[in-house]
C-alpha cells in the first residue's frame, strides 16, 4: 500500500483541491445575481471585465515568469519575489492614471465607475497573490498553494456576502474584498518569506532588465484577457445590460468546469519547465500524460456538464436567468477544444519560446472582437457565445500549428486530431438540447468514444516522437 502511495503524484490532488474552492468565488456570484438582480449584476460584470483587463497590465506577466523561473532554478529564483512586487507597484500606478478616460470612453459612470476603480484595486491585490503563489508552486510546495488560495477565497466569500446581505450595496462589497485581499497579500509575503529568501538588492538596471524579460508575457496577458473579456465589455456597449447579465451568468457557469484542466496544467506547467532544463527528451511524455489528463478526467465532466446545463442554470440562478441556457449551450463545448489549444500554449511559454505567443493571441482577439462586433448586435449573449466557439477553434488550430514549428509535427498533427474529436463528442449534449434526437446523439458518441480511446493509447501518441 506505501508502495502505491507513493507513486501517486499527489501535485494533481492538491491542485485540484486548491482550484475546488473556485466554488466558492462561484457561489458569491450567484448570491449577488440574487440578491440584486440582473441589472445590478450586469454593472459588477461590466465592471469586473474592465478590471480583469487591466489587471493584465499590472501583472505584467511577472506571475507566470516567477513560475517559470522559480522551476527550473529553485535555488536562486525565489530571490527576486520582492523585486517582482515592487515592479506590480510601479505598473498600478499606470493603470490608475488611464482607467478613469478608458472608463468613461465605455460608457462607465455613476456606480459603475465606483465599481471599477474598486475592482482594479482588488485586482492589485490579486496581482500580488498570485506572484508570491507562483514563487510557491515553482517550489513545487502544491499543498501549500492550495491552503493559501482557500484561505483567500474563504475570508473573501465569507466576510463580503455578510455586508452584501446586511447592506445590498455593490459598492461596500466590492471594498470589502479590497481589504481581505490587502490583509491576505500582507500574511502571504510574512509567511513565504519565513520559509525561504524572497528578496535580493533592488536597483534600476534589475527593474528593467525583469521588464525586458517579462514583456513577452505582459504582451501575451494583455492579449489573453483581452481574448476572454472582451466580449462582455463589447455586450455592454454593442447591447443590453440584461445581455450582458445573462452571458456573464453562463460564463460563471463554464467557470466551474475549466477549474479541471487549470489543475492538470498549473501542474504540467511546472513539469514543462523543469525537464526543459534537466531532461528535454522527455518533454514528449509530459505532452502525453496532460493530454491523457484532459482527455481521461475533463472531457468526461464537459459531456455531463452538457446534459446538466439547463438544470444548473435554474438551480444556480433562478428562472430569471433561464434565457442564459442558450449562451451555455454554445459555451461548453468550446471548453474541449480550449483545453488542447492552452495545452501548447503552456508548452510554449514552459520551453522559452513566449515570444510567439503574441502572435497567437493577437490573430485569436483580433477574430474575437470582429466577430463579436457583427453577432452582438443581432443575437446578443448568443452571438458573445458563437464568437467565443469559433476563436477558441481558431486558437487552438495556430497554437497546435506552433507546436509543429518548434520540432513537435507528429504531435501537434495528433493532438489536432484528438482536439477535432472532443469537441465532436462535447457538442452531442447541446445538439441534443437543441432538437437532435437522443438515438442519433448515441450514434455519434459511441464510434467517437471508441476512436479516442484507440488515439489515446501511450504507443501510438508517442510512436513517431523520436
């Protein structure tokens, strides 16, 4: 028994359990749809899309970079964790001085632009949180990482749902995540550097070289956000607040499942990283044990998921939301073609080679914002839903492609396939949603199911790799 124990990779389980406490970030959305109603939920949604945004700039894509580096070089990284919070210092500054002329270009004003400005500072905070979290997960120290994000989600969830229901007032609420978010990062910084040094000498030549190294994926966050945000702050000039209500509800919703793959690759991002540096032949096998991962545990999840969706709605919001059951429908499945196309991304940024993420991102928002434009104001949170469908194909497609050009053809030309059958087989439940008759959803899930396990056996996806 010992034996088998310890060959289990616990990283995954702590991850997982880490990311289950999405469900209460969850939950705290649902209580605020609920206590104030679309409208009101509309203005946190619009506001929290504008925040996340910007939030990218403030990052400056140091997170992830802590992660990376912190990986490959456990003993000298961590070193540079303040050096990393300081230069966030030095970018909120930026983001505070544009986001009141940005605000008010969009339409934010009145609460809404109260709202903002709250949201950007909870952001700074989180910006915060998840650099010194990305010191701990490059430290491989997974179990730790996931007892500080849920004693962050915890405090958030608890404490702000006692003033929204003791007030109902968005503004008071959304300070009060501000201030457990500021005490959090306070307690994180103590903590962390109790265990190991997390600072070095500061000066300006090591500011800016960090910047020059970082700016690949500041360029490639901005994009990324750009990519999933853009489309509620496009429905809240281009349509109705309550549209905007109703896709923000189906977009929390999706949030629920692609926790999954955010596991398998907080986790496989780590192993990129580290057998880059120590042993890049088998980097093959680490492709292989994610896709195994999302294919095995996700796409199972996305399928029951479909089936449900119509009940989570109600259960989860109410029959005021029910309208929000036709933006899900198109949303789920775009979750088992976007898991592929961010399994290269990871690899990408893992093995050095960001700075081709740009370009990436920048053609997959650049077809984002153009679709959405055109089916917004015809077909409102539908219209949100089908632009994010076809980006994410299109995103996954150049990002399978890159893999190809870096040295990985038989691969990226494999997992292009598998990716192609899983959103097949994740469509059937809305198809079925939708009119397709239950006997012809069971035609095609079958032979679909059959051909991916056959595509998923270890020989075949590595057969060619050498």
């Amino acid at each position: 028994m010992k034996k088998l124990l310890a060959r289990l990779d616990l990283s995954y389980l702590y991850a997982l359990l880490g990311e289950a406490t999405l469900a209460l970030t969850f939950v705290f959305y649902i209580t605020i749809a609920r206590v104030l109603g679309p409208e009101q939920y509309g203005i946190f949604a619009a506001a929290i899309a504008l925040a996340a945004i910007l939030s990218l700039f403030i990052q400056f894509g140091l997170p992830t970079l802590m992660n990376r580096e912190v990986a490959a070089h456990p003993d000298e990284a961590p070193q540079s964790t303040v050096l990393f919070l300081v230069l966030e210092g030095l970018t909120s500054i930026g983001v505070l001085i544009i986001l009141l002329p940005l605000a008010l270009i969009l339409g934010y004003t009145d609460e809404t632009l109260i709202v903002c400005y709250l949201a950007v500072f909870s952001e700074i905070c989180r910006a915060a949180i998840m650099t010194l979290r990305g010191t701990i997960k490059g430290l491989g120290w997974f179990r730790t990482e996931s007892i500080a994000v849920a004693i962050e989600r915890l405090a958030v969830v608890a404490i702000a749902s006692t003033v929204l229901f003791q007030t109902k007032s968005l503004i008071l609420v959304i300070a009060t995540v501000v201030i457990v978010r500021a005490i959090n990062t306070i307690g994180l910084v103590y903590y962390l550097s109790r265990q190991v040094k997390i600072w070095s000498s500061i000066n300006r030549q090591k500011l800016v070289n960090t910047l020059k190294i970082a700016y690949p994926f500041a360029l490639s966050g901005v994009l990324w956000i750009l990519y999933y945000q853009v489309d509620v702050v496009m429905l809240k000039s281009l349509s109705t607040g309550e549209e905007t209500g109703l896709y923000s509800a189906a977009y929390r919703i999706l949030e629920i499942f692609s926790a999954l793959p955010r596991v398998i690759f907080y986790v496989i991002f780590t192993r990129f990283s580290r057998y880059y540096t120590t042993e890049p032949e088998k980097l093959p096998e680490q492709i292989y044990k994610g896709a195994r991962l999302l294919v095995g545990a996700v796409l199972p999840a996305i399928v029951i998921a479909g089936f449900l969706q119509a009940w989570l709605v109600e259960l989860l919001y109410g029959e005021a939301f029910l309208a929000a059951v036709k933006p899900l429908a198109i949303l789920i499945p775009s979750l088992s073609i976007k898991m592929f196309g961010s399994l290269s991304e990871e690899f990408l940024v893992a093995t050095k080679h960001e700075k081709k993420l740009p370009f990436i991102l920048l053609g997959a928002a650049l077809t984002n914002v153009a679709i959405n434009s055109v089916l917004i104001p015809q077909m409102g949170a539908v219209g949100a839903a089908l632009a994010t469908l076809f980006s994410e194909v299109i995103l996954c497609l150049i990002g399978l492609w890159m893999l190809r050009r870096i040295g990985y053809d038989y691969i990226g030309k494999y997992v292009s396939l598998i990716a192609a059958i899983s959103l097949t087989i994740a469509a059937v439940p809305s198809l079925i949603l939708n009119g397709m008759t239950v006997s012809v959803g069971i035609a095609i899930l079958i032979p679909c199911s059959i051909i991916l396990l056959i595509l998923m056996q270890r020989n075949r996806f590595l057969a060619r790799v050498n």
